[in-house]
C-alpha cells in the first residue's frame, strides 16, 4: 500500500483548495463585521495556508530522516571503531595485569561493550523518525508470503505500541521513552517525574531500576522547553562541588561557577553580588571571615612583603625591571604566578621572567617609591 501522496500533487490539490477559498470571499462589508460565512472561510484559508506549510516541513524532515537512516551504518561503524580505540586505550593506561582479565579479554568491571556508547542515534530512534516523517507507517518488507507477511505485520503492528510503566496506558512507541531497563515512559508520566526530580533532590536525576533515564541529545524532545530549562538549571546546581546562593532572602538562587569571580558571585537571577566566603553581601577590601587571607597578611607583614595594590596578590620578587607608577604581581597567596595584573597600577613592580627572590630586597625603593634603574 502506498502510504504518502506525491509532493506536486498534495501542492496541486492545496494551491486549487486556496484558489476556491480567496474566488469565494467578497470582503464587501465593514472591518469587524463579517458574515459568519465569509469568516468561516477565511478561517478555512487559514487552515490551508498552515497545512501547505506542515507539509513543505515534513518533506524537508523526510529528506532529513532518509539521509540519516541510509548513513546509519556508516556512522555507527565510525562511532564503533572510535569506541574501540577509546576503550583500548582505557584498557592501557589502566595497568591491569594479565590475571586481572577474563577470558573475554576484559577486566573482571569490564568496559563499556559494543554499542554502548552515549550521544549517538540508537535503532530505537531511527525507527522512530521513520515512522513520524513516512505518515505514521514504517517500511514494510516486500515480496515475501502472505502468511510470513501477515504475522511479520501483526508484529510491527504490536511493537508499535507500548505500555507506560507507571499509568500503565498503551502509546505509540514513538511517544514513549524507553530505558536502558527496556521500561518505557509516557510524555506525560516522563514530565510529571522529571518535576518532581527538580524538587526533590534525594530523587534527582531520574532514575528506572537504578539507572538514570537518559534525558539528553534526542531524547530531550519528550520534555517540554520550561521544562527541560528547569531540568538542566537544577543539573548544574545539584552537581556542583561547591554550592552558591544569592545573599538576598527572597532570591536565594543558585550561583553558577561561572558567575564567581575573585570570591564574589553574580546572581544570574537579581544581578546581586555576593561573597562567597561569608554569603553576604560582597564588600570592598578582604572578607572579615577570611582567615585563610588574614593568616597570609600577617606572615607578609613579619617577612616585610607587599601586596600589589590592583589585584591585591602578596608580591615576591626576583629579577626584576622597576619602573615607577608599574606593575605586575609575582605571587598570589605564597604561591608563585606568572604575572597577569598589567601595568600602570598605583605602583609596584613590571617583572621580567618568573619572580623567585624576596621583597625585602626591594623594600627601601618600595618604601620611598623611587625607581630608575634596573635592579639585578
């Protein structure tokens, strides 16, 4: 049976459909008052322009879905072969001897087998675009018996709809998400999980059977775009090493990493600055919680070190090129750095090379602020 209509002539039979429409609807009356009829009409030219427009879609998608199920094996070939080179150097750098194998010729935790690899398009899916770009039908095999054909039909017909684990409700299985456990989830039971992950972090990421569901390239088509947002917001917080919160009580939102610089954090939320040392609000000069600081200043204060006045980092110096109202911090925290601060700060030193001497040796000229020669 042949499942979809020739392009040209869907396009034919829609542009007559239109032309029937627009002959049809006079316009002779005042804005606002139309006759139910003709209003009728111009909805059903609405209709008609939206349709025409669905279908040039889906023939692009198709062409789309076609290119991807023809190059499906040559990728899955590439993506194994880089698997395997992957896993081969895993299995090097683990330094497990040759006891430490089984006779599969793997550690006795094994590597991740054929196939198994993430972020690549599995047959689950590329049945699944067939089937929503080819009218809701997949290819069916031909030339075979009627009998052979009819129980193999019978079984793409069943495999076509599966039952969702938690409302138990029958779906197409290209409306259902399936689990590395093989249990399948409905769009809706799959949201209503997901939100319940978001607030609730001892049940965060989702799981089935003990392993996360997969919610990421494809399979993010099954949540909706507030959602998913929220999803990947509470991703980011749940799995940070060191959590951040907006100083403000009514905002409390989680600062990203990359919204901290130099111990104060920007909220992505209400724009306020917080210090992440003592979670208020950020302040000029060093945190009074700081202890860590505090101990260092008072270490600098007895060996006579200087702080550099832009990026306030302890300074030490070795050889160095001094020249006045420049400067370029050598050290941050006792710990050597290569320079970074620029020049032109209130004054201190431009360094040539990495710093390893004391500045105590520089301790008079920094003290008067004279510099005019080259200090070796």
């Amino acid at each position: 049976m042949d499942y979809e209509m020739d392009q040209a002539s869907l396009d034919l039979i829609i542009e007559l459909q239109l032309q029937d429409a627009q002959s049809m609807i006079k316009g002779k009356y005042r804005e606002g008052e139309a006759p139910d009829f003709e209003f009728a009409l111009e909805c059903f030219n609405a209709e008609l322009q939206a349709f025409h427009t669905l279908l040039h879609d889906q023939a692009m998608t198709r062409s789309v879905a076609r290119a991807v199920v023809s190059d499906a094996d040559t990728i899955r070939e590439l993506v194994n072969q880089e698997d395997q080179a992957r896993r081969d150097r895993e299995l090097a750098l683990s330094g497990f001897g040759s006891d430490d194998f089984d006779q599969g010729g793997f550690p006795p935790d094994g590597f991740p087998q054929h196939g198994e690899s993430s972020g690549t398009m599995s047959d689950e899916m590329t049945r699944k675009l067939i089937v929503l770009f080819n009218g809701g039908h997949e290819t069916l095999p031909v030339g075979e018996s009627s009998r052979k054909g009819g129980q193999e039909r019978a079984v793409a017909r069943a495999s076509k709809r599966r039952r969702c684990l938690v409302c138990t409700d029958e779906f197409p299985f290209v409306e259902t998400l399936r689990c590395p456990c093989s249990h399948d989830y409905c769009r809706g039971c799959l949201s209503n999980y997901v939100k319940k992950a978001i607030d609730d972090e001892s049940i965060f990421p989702p799981q089935c059977c003990g392993k996360p569901i997969p919610l990421t390239g494809v399979n993010q088509i099954f949540l909706s775009p507030d959602i998913l947002g929220k999803y990947r917001a509470k991703e980011l917080e749940y799995t940070a090493e060191k959590r951040e919160y907006c100083h403000v009580p009514t905002c409390s939102t989680f600062i990203p990493k990359q919204f901290i610089k130099d111990e104060v954090g920007t909220c992505v939320k209400c724009g306020k600055k917080t210090c992440v040392i003592c979670k208020g609000a950020s302040h000029t000069g060093d945190c009074p919680k700081d202890t860590a600081t505090a101990d260092l200043l008072r270490v600098a204060g007895a060996k006579g070190w200087k702080r550099c006045f832009k990026c306030r980092r302890v300074v030490e110096l070795a050889t160095v090129v001094v020249r006045l109202n420049s400067a370029t911090p050598a050290g941050s925290l006792g710990r050597l750095v290569d320079v970074s601060c620029g020049v032109k700060t209130c004054w201190s030193v431009e360094t040539v090379g990495r710093i390893e001497l004391l500045l105590h040796l520089l301790s008079v000229r920094l003290r008067d602020g004279v510099f005019d020669k080259v200090v070796r």
